[in-house]
C-alpha cells in the first residue's frame, strides 16, 4: 500500500515531536528532618521564626537538603523527646519519603538539666543526677526508641533513615569562669554521652537504620578546645552546650554521605 507524501506529513510531524521532546524532570527527592535541638539548629543564633523550635537556616538538615538536591520536611523542633518526634512529627513520612534524619534522646534522659546542676559552684555537686540520666538510658529509653523507630519504618517503608548521635561535650578543661564543671564531672558527663550513644546505636542498627557517630569527629572540637564545635556557657542560655555553626557543618559533612549510602 502506498502512502501518499501528503498523508505522510502530518505522521513525519508527529515523529519529529516525540524524538526531540525534552524528558522530564524528576521529582526532588523527598528529606524529612527529626528531632530534637541537636537537629533544629539551636546553638546557631539565627532562626527561621519565633516559634520556640528553634528551626535554623545553619542546622544540618539544611544543609545536606540543598546539597542532595531534596525538598526538606523541617519537623525538628527544639525540647522535642522521643514522643513528641512520635506523636507530632511523623506527618510527612509516607511510601514516596526518600530521606529520613532524626537526633533525639537527650532531653528524654534529662540532659540539659544535669549539665545546669553540674554547673553550679560548689558545694552543688551533680553525681546523682547523673545517676539517674544513666539509669533512664539503661531501662526506659531503648523501648521508646524501638516504638519510635518501628513506626518511622512504617510510614515510610523506602526512605533511607539515619539516626544522628550526640557528642561528647568535654575535654577536661575548665574554661567557663560562670560555669564550674570539674574535670571529674566532666569525665562522667562525657562517659553518659557515651552510654546515650551506644544505646541509640543498638537500637538503630537493630532496626536496620544508618547510625552517624559524632564522638570521633567531635574530638578536638569540644567545649573548651581551641575551635569548639560546641557552645560552652552562653547568654542567652538556651544557647549552651550546643553545637555552633561550625558544629552543623561539621554534623552535615557526616550525614551526607550517610544518607548516601
């Protein structure tokens, strides 16, 4: 059968369309940030609003959200504890979710009110209360975490989840003249830190999630050291003992590749 040049025009057209038809572009990858401050950015001394989360432009969910090219869930809200991320902060999660990031735990066990009494002068000692903070990560928080982190895996089945630990704060100097930390106490504090990460490690890998590990990195970075990556005493207060700018970087050079993997 013959196929007149006129009858075959309109066809050469449509051909022509669909070879050089651009492709479309692909959706940006969906990243939905968890947490508590050690996520929202506070330490960093700029915020988007005056919500009370403390969400900043210099946290570490922004940053690796713009260098993985994703569209950024910023749930992390300052204070937050295992059932507030479990309870509040989950909304986002769903099938399509590609990235997850989520640093809680510490104020579930109390930290930042054992830091505060350890700062007291003397004769304010702290031991018990750090007592406490390590008898709450042996007995109470793995099972809030293993709840916590069995419904993140639900709601989002295919999303690359890394959980983001906590660092050792001391180095074993005093250096904050209105914060008197001993070398002893700070040797606990940091042996806490220890005990938290570890925790918060077992039950990620258990679950089958990323773990970032900040302790290493930290090292040489903590309150007092020439470059701190954390805060030491600080007005306003909240401020405190919070990674700093620098700290974030520090934090979204570990987690990119994390959540690479």
């Amino acid at each position: 059968m013959r196929v007149s040049l006129r009858a075959a025009i309109p066809l050469l057209a449509v051909l022509s369309f669909v070879l050089v038809a651009p492709p479309a572009h692909a959706a940006a990858p969906t990243y939905t940030a968890l947490g508590d401050s050690y996520a929202s950015g506070t330490g960093t001394r700029e915020y988007y609003d005056n919500s009370g989360c403390q969400r900043s432009p210099h946290a570490y969910p922004v940053l690796d959200a713009a260098r993985l090219g994703a569209t950024l869930t910023f749930a992390s809200c300052a204070g937050a504890k295992v059932p507030d991320v479990l309870n509040g902060q989950l909304g986002s999660l769903n099938a399509s979710t590609r990235y997850v990031t989520l640093s809680v735990g510490g104020n579930d066990i109390g930290w930042s009110s054992v830091i505060t009494q350890c700062a007291k002068p003397w004769p304010y000692t702290c031991w018990g209360d750090i007592d406490k903070a390590e008898a709450y990560i042996r007995n109470t928080l793995p099972g809030q975490l293993d709840q916590l982190y069995t419904r993140i895996r639900t709601l989002a089945p295919n999303a690359r989840v890394v959980v983001v630990g906590y660092p050792r704060l001391f180095n074993g100097v005093e250096c904050n003249i209105i914060a008197r930390i001993s070398p002893g106490e700070q040797a606990e504090l940091n042996a806490t830190a220890d005990l938290l990460a570890s925790t918060i490690k077992a039950r990620a890998d258990a679950r089958g999630f990323g773990f970032v590990d900040a302790r290493g990195p930290f090292t040489g970075h903590a309150v007092c050291d020439a470059v701190e990556w954390i805060n030491g005493t600080s007005l306003p207060i909240g401020e405190s003992y919070h990674p700093n700018r620098n700290g974030h970087i520090g934090y979204a050079n570990l987690v990119e590749p994390a959540l690479r993997a």
